[in-house]
C-alpha cells in the first residue's frame, strides 16, 4: 500500500513538472537553467556567484580546468622490422642529469621530479614531508616552492631544488647553500609573475616564525625579485649564484610568446637548466583570469624551448623540465620526446600521495583540506602512508614509460625523439616537427613543401655533437 502511495506521489509530480516544462514560456519555465548553463557553463554560473559573494579575486585549487595541450593526438611508433623491439633481458635506463655543466650536476636515478609546491602559502608541513620523503625513495628531486628553507622537509629530502624566489625567502646564503640546485623563480603557468599575499589574518604563529613576519605583517610575493628591475639584471645573478655554490641554477617562468627572446636573456647568464611551466600548471589556489587566459600551452611551449635551444646551439648543454599539466606516463615520455630532459608533477602527485587518504575529508570537504595549510584536516595525514604511495605511483608511471622503450627499440628513456612520435593532426605534426599519420614516410617528404618548421628540426636534429659542444658562454 505504502509503495503504491510514494508511485502515485512521484508520478503526479513527475507529470507536473513535464506538463510545465513543455507548456509554460522560457521566462517563466524552470528548463531555461539548463539552457542557460548550457551556454554560460556551470562553472562560469558558479564562479560568478563566488565574485558577487565578496567584490575579490576568486582562488581555485591546482589550476585551470582548460587543457589546450593536445598530448592526446600524439602516438608512440612501435617497431618490429624497421628496428627490431628491445630484448626481454635488456635493463631500460632512466637516470636523468640536470644541468651537465654546473661544477656539482644534478643525478637523479628517473626523470621525474617534484614540482615546486610551497610550506605555508600551499601545502601543510605533514605534506611537504611526505612529498620529500616519497622522492627520496625514488632517487628524485622535490622543491622547496616560494618558502623559506623547511628544516624537516630538507632533512628528508635526498636531492633538495630550492626556489630563488620573489618571497625573499630562500634567498640568503645559509639557504642556498643546503641546496642541490638553486631555481630562479621569476614567474609560474597558473599564476604568471602577478604579486600575490597571504593576509596577516591568515597567518599562524609558526607559519610567522619561518618566514620571519613581524606581527600583523603579509606574506608578499612580489611581481619581480629584488635587484632584477631590468632584464640586464638577470644574467650576473646567475653567473654569481652559480660560482657561489656550484650547483645547478635555472630560470622557471610562465610559458610566454616571448620565451625566446627570455631565453636568450638566461643564457647571456650561462644558465644550466630551464623550466617551461605552460598555462596548465597548478597551484594552491589562484586567480581564474591567470589559470584560463595567461601564458602558453605545456606542450607548444615546450616544443618551441627545445627548438630555440637547438637553433642557439645549447640543447646538450641546457637542461630543460617540462611542468604544467602532466598526469600520465604518456604525458611524461611524449613531452621527453619533444625534448624534455625531465619532467616536474605537482597536483597529479598530490593525487596519488592521497591514494588511501581521500576520504579524510571528503564527503563534506573537498581532498585538498587533507594536504592544504589551511587545511582542516591536515593534522590527519598518515606521512608515511602518503610517501609510499607517492612512490608507488611514480614507479608505475616509470615502468609504463619502460615498456614504451622496449617497444620503440630503446634502452634509455632519453633516447626517446621526436622520430618516435606521429601527429593525429596536421597543423600540430607541422608545429612540432612530427610525422604526420596520414602519411608514410616517403610521402611525408612530398607532403611539405615549403620549408616549414619540420623541416628545420629535422636540419638541427643532425648538428654534430662538436657543434653542439660549442660554447655558448
């Protein structure tokens, strides 16, 4: 009885709804959301109500939700006959060196790296000690972030980047001297080099201490570093940061249409490796405007750096870490391929960390509070729980990207090129000197016609390792 009572009721409801939705006018009908959303999107509706909240910039977690980077219309070539496959019994390499050139290189035993994620203005000190011990197990490297040297965080890390950044914080000589490469930060994909602050109001007495505040003070990120307000300024800091301490020193920004003309600028100052941070990079929180309509995709960016590097004759002397959006070992050895030497995560490592740990916060809180140092439950992290899975997840990614070697008759990871890649897509086959699918080989060579961009990698990617010695001090 009770059942066919809730049928009638959801019936009659059911049925007005209906009877509404397909009689009333768009004005007055409750179907014009769906419509509406359609066009605005729920996100745009959504994130509207959020600045119509509080007149402010509205922060979004771990980046833009736009990815431009085609990554999927790239495929590996495997081979059987051109090449023969690599043998069962063969042992893959995968020990990446940054910044070949610096009197104390950077050895790492995989090619990826953790990105730069901060202590205080991002992530607890529970995280940051997983994420450091995680890739110590690894053989990797983590990064410090726009923060002060973290005692605990360095003690656990094995290979410590740290971030000369526009803080102010990491930038004193006891600092920089407990660093295995220093990371000149001038920008960042999702947030450009816009200054940003954490309020006093949201600053804890211990968070005060490390980052030397004095009561009632901000912590300020500033739009540029002090001492670098022209661009002539940039290269004796390098030459001087690199005959101080001997370790590695590159230049992280976000991707730009300049990038070339900035790279030229970095290497006057003889740098050793270069981040390419694309839009697609995260962060703890960011203004929308600077995730969604700022700076280059990851993988033109990339492709363009390597390029450039190649045309200047520095490629096998100028490390580049590709950042920005990466979350699958295909991601990682495409973007070797175009010519990475490494690869930095970030959020998708957060993801993985978290593996059994998901559920601390959620299902009212989003996982973020878990790992955030705002977060509310970040007393709650199980740090050695959240290291090993950190390091499970990047093994695995490590031993897909393996398989992919064999496939392609490799034995290192860094022999991967672009000759291993094809393009779904034209266009993207041209700009980044791939083949293009459609065509065999023999009818690429017809296919351009024009000396286009294929065809002057396919010049550079023949310089002789002499030339290539060159230097470029």
């Amino acid at each position: 009885m009770l059942s066919r009572i809730i049928h009638r009721i959801i019936n009659t409801v059911a049925d007005s709804v209906v009877h509404r939705m397909v009689k009333e006018p768009y004005t007055e009908n409750i179907f014009s959301f769906l419509t509406v959303a359609q066009k605005l999107t729920t996100r745009a509706i959504i994130e509207a109500g959020m600045r119509a909240e509080t007149g402010k910039p509205i922060q979004r977690p771990l980046g833009s939700p736009i990815v431009l980077s085609r990554w999927e219309q790239l495929l590996f070539n495997p081979v059987h006959l051109y090449r023969m496959p690599t043998p069962d019994n063969k042992k893959i390499e995968t020990k990446t060196i940054i910044g070949l050139n610096a009197r104390k290189p950077l050895k790492l035993d995989i090619p990826i790296l953790i990105t730069g994620m901060s202590f205080g203005g991002a992530l607890s000190l529970q995280a940051k000690i997983a994420l450091a011990k995680g890739a110590s197990l690894l053989g990797t490297a983590t990064n410090s972030g726009e923060a002060p040297l973290v005692k605990e965080e360095r003690q656990e890390a094995k290979y410590f980047i740290g971030q000369y950044n526009r803080g102010g914080w990491m930038n004193d000589h006891e600092s920089l001297s407990q660093l295995d490469a220093i990371e000149i930060q001038l920008g960042q994909g999702a947030q450009a080099a816009a200054p940003m602050k954490t309020s006093a109001k949201k600053i804890d007495e211990p968070f005060r201490k490390r980052f030397d505040l004095a009561i009632g003070e901000d912590a300020v990120i500033h739009s540029r570093l002090k001492d670098v307000n022209r661009p002539e300024d940039f290269p004796p800091l390098v030459q001087n940061l690199r005959k101080t301490y001997g370790v590695p020193v590159g230049l992280k920004t976000c991707a730009t249409h300049y990038l070339e003309e900035e790279i030229d600028r970095a290497l006057e100052g003889e740098i050793d490796f270069i981040v390419v941070d694309g839009a697609e990079g995260g962060t703890h929180g960011g203004p929308t405007i600077l995730q969604d309509d700022v700076g280059l995709p990851t993988l033109i960016a990339l492709s363009r750096t390597v390029r450039h590097l190649q045309k200047r004759g520095v490629k096998n002397q100028v490390s580049v870490i590709a950042a920005g959006g990466l979350t699958t070992p295909g991601h990682f050895l495409k973007a070797m391929a175009l010519g990475a030497d490494a690869v930095y995560i970030g959020s998708i490592a957060l993801v993985g960390m978290l593996q059994s740990q998901l559920n601390l916060a959620t299902p009212f809180e989003p996982p973020v509070q878990t790992v955030l140092y705002q977060g509310k439950f970040k007393e709650d992290l199980n740090i050695d729980e959240a290291a090993m899975h950190l390091v499970y997840f990047v093994t695995s990614c490590v031993e897909e990207m393996k398989l992919v070697a064999y496939a392609l008759g490799k034995t290192d990871l860094h022999q991967v090129d672009r000759n291993d890649l094809v393009s779904m897509d034209k266009e993207l086959a041209r700009a980044l000197g791939v083949d293009y699918a459609l065509y065999s080989r023999e009818e690429q060579k017809l296919a351009w016609q024009e000396p286009a961009i294929q065809e002057v990698i396919g010049q550079e990617s023949l310089v002789s390792e002499a030339e290539t010695e060159t230097s470029y001090h």
